[in-house]
C-alpha cells in the first residue's frame, strides 16, 4: 500500500474536487445557462407573437362585429326593395332625367344566401352641384347602397360641365 503524506492527501483532494467541479459544470451548470438563454431569446419571440396575435383578435372581432351588423342592415331592409327603381326617383327628384344616358342594372350571386344588385348610371352634361346632391342623396338614404366605384370627366363639347358615370351597390339577401 502507498503511503502518502498529509500534503499530497490535501493535493489529491484539491485535484478530486477541481475534476468534480469541472464535470459539475460541463454537465449541469454549462447546459442550463445555455437553455435559460435559449429561453430568453424565445420568451421575447413568443411575446412578438402575442402582440401580433393579439391585434390580429382585436381586428378579427371588429371585423366580426362590422359583419355581423351588415348582416343585420342587409336582413332589415325592405323585402320587396329594388335598386333600379329607387334610383329612378331620386334622378326624377333632382331633375336629372334628361341627364341619364344609359342606367344598366346587374345583380351578382354571392353566395348561396346573399347577392348584390349593381346599378351603372351614366350622366351627361350636369354641373358638379348636381351630382355631389345626388351622390349625397344615395349616401344618406336609409337603404342599404353604396357608391363603390364614381368616374367623372369634363365634358368635350361644354367644359363647365361634366360627364359621369357612378356605380351603386345594394348587398341583399336572396329568397330561398
């Protein structure tokens, strides 16, 4: 049996304990300040993505809520309500009749449940009072349509006036 003195007992320790701190530290101490870091560059990403995710919800339920409350306008309107001849009158009730040129009416099937009835009205020769009135009037009616597409130019035989040609939109929900 070696003998070894109190020096190189002391010496052996110190050496036992430096190679189990070192095997500490590659196995435990090393692999969990990396995976905190990890964590850490993780938990700042998936933050991102819950502010992301979170305006997403805010604008899906605005959007959600906006439908839902067309949905509701489009189901209260008048059952037996047509856009061509609404349109009509208030063009008689401007005084715009001799304005219209042409007045093409299309109705799109959006769906099983739902359609779009869409008026094309082309005007001539009317002075730009006459159609802000007249788009106001559409615009402020209590039905439910909407100018989505307005097409305006000088006119080439009197440039005091204009030609114009507006589309109007009427979401509906169609009879099964």
């Amino acid at each position: 049996m070696i003998r070894l003195t109190r020096r190189e007992k002391l010496l052996a320790l110190a050496l036992a304990i430096f190679a189990g701190g070192c095997l500490l530290f590659a196995f435990a101490i090393k692999p969990a300040l990396a995976r905190m870091k990890t964590l850490r560059r993780v938990i700042s990403e998936k933050r991102d993505e819950l502010q992301k995710l979170r305006a997403g919800s805010s604008e899906y339920i605005f959007l959600r809520d906006s439908l839902d409350n067309l949905r509701t306008k489009v189901a209260s309107q008048k059952k037996g309500f047509e856009l061509l001849p609404f349109l009509e009158s208030l063009i008689r009730e401007h005084g715009l009749a001799k304005k219209v040129a042409t007045m093409k009416q299309q109705v799109l099937q959006l769906g099983p449940s739902h359609s779009e009835t869409i008026v094309e009205v082309r005007l001539e020769n009317l002075t730009l009072k006459q159609l802000v009135d007249f788009l106001r009037k559409v615009e402020s009616s209590e039905v439910l349509a909407r100018i989505k597409s307005l097409y305006i130019k000088k006119n080439l035989t009197n440039t005091d006036l204009l030609d114009s040609v507006v589309e109007i939109h009427n979401p509906r929900l169609t009879q099964n």
